[in-house]
C-alpha cells in the first residue's frame, strides 16, 4: 500500500456513530473523530479528523470517548472545502485497524488489541 500512516495520539472529542447509505442503497456504519498528536520537543499538536466504517466504527464508539489514547493505521484522503469564497484543503484519516493504548490502570481497563488479528465483526472485545 503506497497511502499508509500511522498515528499515536489523543482523541480531541468523542466518537460519533452515524448510519449512511451507499451508491448502491446498502446501509452502515460509520464513526468520526479527532486525534491529536504531539509533535516531539515543541508545544503543537497536529490534529487529525478520523473515519471508520462497519464493526470497527462501532467498537470504536463503545470503548473510546474524549481523552483516549489510540493508535490508528490507515489512508490519508484529502477534500476541498469552499469558505468565504477561497477553497481549503484538508486532509482526513480513512481507517483500517487502531490499537487499545490506555493502561490497565485507567478507567477504560484497556489493553493493546491488534485488530487485525481479531475479528471484531464477530465478537465482542473482551475485557
């Protein structure tokens, strides 16, 4: 894959589930967030708006919330956006596998899952 990025960060809000459609009217699941990310030696924190789609969405909503530490893996996707008359680009993170990084210690009692190794399709996470 020549598209690829990994990032270990923060979630800046909240995961929000949504349901959408397809070109071809089949529905699912999708779910949006931020990730911030320190750069190393400097104050500034690069943020990252974040999507996932299907199962992986919504395991996302039930175990994440603001604060979390994650990592995500994926495609960069970049989209123009028209305000006040001048076009802005942008670039968001289109998912494909993330990683448990809270503690066992935290609220959450996480740990590191590598999601491609499970199938998060078909069973719950256990904890």
């Amino acid at each position: 894959m020549h598209n690829h990025i990994t990032i270990h960060g923060y979630l800046g809000r909240s995961p929000e589930l949504k349901e959408y459609k397809n070109a071809r009217g089949e529905s699912g699941k999708l779910c949006n967030f931020s990730v911030g990310v320190s750069r190393d030696m400097t104050d500034e924190t690069d943020w990252f708006d974040v999507t996932f789609f299907g199962r992986r969405a919504e395991v996302i909503e039930k175990f994440f919330s603001k604060g979390s530490q994650i990592i995500v893996s994926g495609r960069m996707q970049s989209d123009t956006v028209e305000k006040d008359g001048r076009k802005h680009k942008y670039w968001k993170l289109i998912g494909s596998a993330f990683d448990f990084c809270d503690s066992k210690d935290s609220p959450r009692g996480s740990a590191i899952v590598e999601t491609d190794s499970f199938k998060a399709a078909e069973d719950d996470i256990p904890f």
